[in-house]
C-alpha cells in the first residue's frame, strides 16, 4: 500500500487570547470571563449541584445558571463572576506589578490553583 504524502499546512503561533487572535475589540475583558466562568462551573460540578441549587447559593436563578453553564456570559460582569466564586467559598486574589517593559501593553490573566 503506497504512502500519502500529507500536504503541508501552515499554522500560525496564537496570542494565548483566542479572543484577540480573532481580532475582538475588548479581548482582555471575555478572556477573564471565560477563564472565571470556567472555574465556577467546575466548582459547580464538583459538587454536583443541580442549577437550582447553583442557583440558591449564586443568588441567580435558573436561567442564567444555565446561561452560565454554558459560558452566554454577556449578562455577567467580572466582578459578578468574581462575586459568584466568593460565594462558592473561594478566595478571589487580584495582583498588580509593573510590566517588564513599558513598550508592551499591559495583560489580564487569571490562574487557578
């Protein structure tokens, strides 16, 4: 059986920011959101809270649980987002710190332990 030759394809390095790569105005802010909504519902499945109970302890109701679970995250700010995990029982650390150089524009990132 012969070989096919696979043709070669040409990949571009992403930012790190899918929302930037495609060229959305504000990046930063949808990134953060997702990143937060990703750890939210996870803690939600964790444990396995049903959306109405996700929603008692959210202060949210049914609803925009789901549109949470499943990241229409326009009706929600970051600061809700944040809000959200402080009511999960997790703590919520914001750091500032100067940038390596002045020449760069300054980033938003969230890490989850």
């Amino acid at each position: 059986m012969a070989k096919k030759r696979s043709k070669k394809m040409e990949v571009e390095v992403g930012s790190g920011n899918v929302f930037a790569d495609l060229g959305f105005p504000d990046a930063a802010e949808l990134d953060i959101k997702v990143r937060l909504a990703v750890e939210i519902v996870r803690i939600i499945n964790a444990r396995r809270l049903s959306q109405v109970a996700a929603g008692s302890v959210l202060k949210i109701n049914q609803p925009k649980v789901s549109a949470l679970k499943n990241y229409k995250l326009e009706g929600f700010s970051v600061e809700r987002l944040m809000t959200f995990l402080l009511a999960l029982g997790h703590d919520v650390e914001i750091h500032v710190k100067p940038r390596r150089t002045y020449r760069t524009t300054g980033r938003l990132s969230v890490a989850t332990t």
